[in-house]
C-alpha cells in the first residue's frame, strides 16, 4: 500500500523577507499565488493560513507567501532552512512578516520556487530572497 503520510507532515519554515508580485511577473506570472496554484494543484485546497489559522475571505485574501522550509536536516540532525518555497498564507500575516517567527506548513503545501533566471533579455534581475 502507498503511504502518502509524509506528504502531510509539518513543516518548520520562516518567512522570507523583502519579495513581492513584481517578480513573480519576471517569470511569467501573475503573482507568487498564481504561481503557487499553477505549479501545486494542492495549494488551491489550503482553506486558512497556516499562520494564524483564519480562513481566507475577500478582505483576508491568500497570497503567495516565500518561505524558507526546513525539507532537509543539517549534519547533526536538526531541521535546515534551506529550501526557497511558496505557500498561501494570509495577506495580513505576510505584511507583518517581520514579526512572524517560525511556523508550520503541510509538506504538500509548498511549492518549490523556480530557477532564478540569471537575465531576462538584456536586463539581469533580482533575487526574489
């Protein structure tokens, strides 16, 4: 039998600071949830922010938010933040990202962010970290 328990583990991440929807644009889409939804069918299923658990609504609507996801251990063991990924998370949980700390998230709910493009045409662009 398939076990898919891993895919719903928690997952510790942080969130990444200074990002925004202008360079999810760099790579062809609309935002970082347009990207998130596009590229991780799961992602559209995540009702509420894995921060503060409220659901999402027109007025607390989801965004794409970058995180830094511990899917691997360090030499001793210990989770590693090593992974650039995208997740739903609340709009107002992502303004204050400063203040947020670590948090969990369901494995199946990140998506690995994609290859930064060294230029796009002429113009070299910026790291979305």
């Amino acid at each position: 039998m398939l076990d898919l328990n891993h895919l719903f583990e928690n997952i510790i991440c942080f969130q990444a600071k200074e990002t925004s929807d202008e360079d999810a644009k760099e790579y062809g889409y609309a935002s970082w949830i347009d990207y998130c939804h596009k590229r991780n069918l799961a992602s559209y299923f995540v009702r509420a922010c894995p921060i503060c658990g409220k659901p999402f609504t027109s007025e607390n609507y989801a965004v794409g938010g970058h995180v830094l996801a511990a899917l691997s251990k360090d030499k001793d063991g210990n989770p590693a933040l090593d992974t650039e990924c995208i997740t739903p998370i609340c709009n107002r949980c992502n303004v204050r990202a400063d203040k947020l700390g670590f948090f969990n998230v369901k494995r199946i709910y990140l998506t690995k962010t994609p290859p930064k493009p060294k230029t796009l045409g002429s113009k070299k662009t910026k790291s979305p970290f």
